[in-house]
C-alpha cells in the first residue's frame, strides 16, 4: 500500500527549514502544466535547466528574490515536472 499519493502539487524544503541560513533549496513537483505555477513569478515562461534570477509574487507585492531552475519531466531524478527554488532563508521567508 502506498501511503504518499497526492493530487496535485508538492511543496517541500529540502535544506535550511530549521534555522536561518543564507540559501535554502525549496522544490515544487507534482504538476503537469508550469502555466498554473508562472503567476507566482517574474517571468513570462521557463527555459528547462535554465537558471532564472527572478522574483516570487503574491498580490502584486515580491515575496522574495530566488534562482528557480525548471526541470521538465522526464528529466529530473523523479522522472517529474521540478521546479527549484534557491531562496533567502530565514524561517519566516521559508
């Protein structure tokens, strides 16, 4: 039995979540198509393996400055659509 389905997206921090540190790596999988995700950054569309300097938005206001590199499935370690997200990372930001 598998107990970690999901319906959709996954968001999940994978350094520097219990402390602040300068960076940490967040990674957002488990969607099929970038559009839905592209209104929450700077950018008009993702280049895949391409570092992107852009901004997070939330009601017109950024959130934060990050590096976000996407990776299109089938070519990341999951076989899934990735999406990395190098943040500042103070706890309040993560």
């Amino acid at each position: 039995m598998n107990i970690l389905t999901s319906d959709g997206p996954i968001i999940a921090c994978s350094s520097g979540n219990n402390s602040n540190t300068a960076i940490t790596l967040i990674r957002l999988s488990g969607f099929t198509d970038i559009t839905d995700i592209l209104s929450a950054f700077s950018l008009t569309k993702f280049i895949p393996r391409k570092a992107h300097f852009c901004n997070i938005i939330q009601d017109d206001k950024i959130l934060d400055v990050v590096i976000s590199i996407f990776f299109k499935a089938p070519h990341y370690y999951t076989g899934e659509n990735v999406i990395e997200l190098n943040v500042h990372g103070n706890r309040l930001n993560v």
